[in-house]
C-alpha cells in the first residue's frame, strides 16, 4: 500500500462521492469504494482505511438523527435477524467456503428486486414478515460469507420504513454496529495500525465534504424520487457485485 501521503488522488474523489451517497441515502458508500475505488489500491489495503472514516459518518447520522431510528425494528428484528445469518455465514465460511456462484446468485437476486420495486413504483406493498425476515437473515449469511450482504438488507428494510430520515438513520445505526464489528476484526488482524490511521485522517475532508453534499440533498428530495434512487443504487450494487465475480470466476 502507498504511504498514506500518496494516495491516488482520483480516490478522493471516489471516497468523496462514497460519502455523499451514503449521507444521502444512508446506504452505498462501501459498495462505490470497493467497486471504483479496488481500480487504485487492493482491497485488503483500501477497506481499513475507509471504514473506520465511514464509522463517523454512521456515528453521526446516528447521533444527529437518533430520533428518526426504529428502534423497535433495528433492536427485535433488524440485529437479531442479521446476526444469526452472520453466525451462520461465519461458520460455513470455517467449515466449507462456498463457490463464487453462491453470490453469484445472490446478485441476480438482488438485482430482479432491485428491478421489480422500480417497476412497481409507489405501489408496490411491503413484504410480509416472512420475505422481510428472510431478506434480513440471507443479508446476514452473505454478510458472514463475503461481506457483501448489504444490499439484500436494504432491500429488506426499505419497504418497512417509508420515511426516508427514518431509514436513513436505523441503517446507519446497523452500520454503526456492523462496522465496529468490522473495525475490531481488522485490529485483531493486525491490519491497523500508525500508518493505517494516518491515512484514514487523509480522508476526513473527503468525509466533511461528501457529508455536506449528501445530507444537503437528502433534506430536499422528495419521498418518491428518494425511493427510486435508493433502488437505482441498490440495482447498481447488484450489477457491480455481479460483474466482479463474474470477472473472478473467469479468472480476469
């Protein structure tokens, strides 16, 4: 990895562009960094240094937003649900690491109910508490197995809470708590350290920045054209997702 002061500059402007969509939807921000940002530094280098800057932008919308947070849906179904599919996944991942088509799979997937809400608009009714658990337990598992089980919760979550300063919030209070999570793991890795940390501070104005242009947008969008680009992005995710493991399966 380059020294911190040597970070390609076009990734500040990814990690900027990250922030703004996460502020603004309060999902997306990862899945922009690993997708353009993996063309400047390798994952394993780029991910402890984003997501520890992407935990204060959850911390704050949290913090700012807390009265907007479900708490009833994050605390009885959102954390519960999620956190036995991560056992789940983590357990398999030990015990017998799945193919690439399993996610795969799991992008098509995401990507046709990314599809089929942009088709049915306004209209579309909530899933029944079965689908919205099952969403929620397959992001988990996915979670567990690849760290990619995002988008399968937005989805989950998203037809739960209409309001988008209510989504944005409970999100980014899951977030809060997935990437702690994610944090101490890359601590006991020993993939934190000094140098790590300083690089992580050279992303702050990208934060401040993106911050700003996210939550600025998300105060004057509208409900519906929210929803919309909130399934155009998890449609993106999907597509992105896909194309690289489509790209690692034939070996490119």
């Amino acid at each position: 990895m380059p020294a911190p002061f040597e970070l390609p500059a076009p990734l500040f402007a990814v990690v900027a562009l990250a922030f703004a969509a996460e502020a603004l939807t309060g999902f997306g921000g990862t899945v922009i960094t690993v997708t353009l940002g993996a063309q400047f530094l390798p994952l394993d280098a780029l991910l402890p240094l984003y997501v520890p800057v992407n935990l204060l932008l959850s911390l704050w919308i949290s913090v700012r937003d807390r009265g907007h947070v479900s708490q009833a849906l994050l605390t009885r179904t959102m954390l519960p649900a999620i956190g036995a599919g991560m056992v789940v996944g983590l357990v398999v991942y030990r015990v017998a690491p799945p193919g690439p088509w399993l996610v795969l799979a799991y992008a098509v997937l995401v990507a046709v109910l990314a599809a089929l809400e942009l088709v049915r608009g306004s209209s579309a009714k909530a899933p029944s508490p079965v689908a919205h658990w099952a969403g929620l337990v397959g992001g988990g598992v996915v979670h567990g197995l690849y760290g990619s089980g995002g988008p399968l919760i937005v989805w989950a979550t998203s037809r739960q809470l209409q309001d988008k300063s209510a989504l944005r919030a409970t999100l980014s209070a899951l977030w809060l708590v997935l990437g702690t999570v994610l944090v101490a793991q890359y601590a006991s890795l020993g993939q934190l350290d000094g140098r790590t940390l300083r690089g992580s501070a050279a992303l702050l104005p990208c934060l401040v920045l993106g911050k700003w242009i996210g939550h600025s947008a998300h105060q004057r969008i509208a409900p519906e054209p929210f929803r919309r680009l909130l399934h155009w992005l998890l449609l993106g995710a999907a597509l992105s997702l896909l194309v690289r493991k489509a790209m690692a399966v034939s070996g490119h």
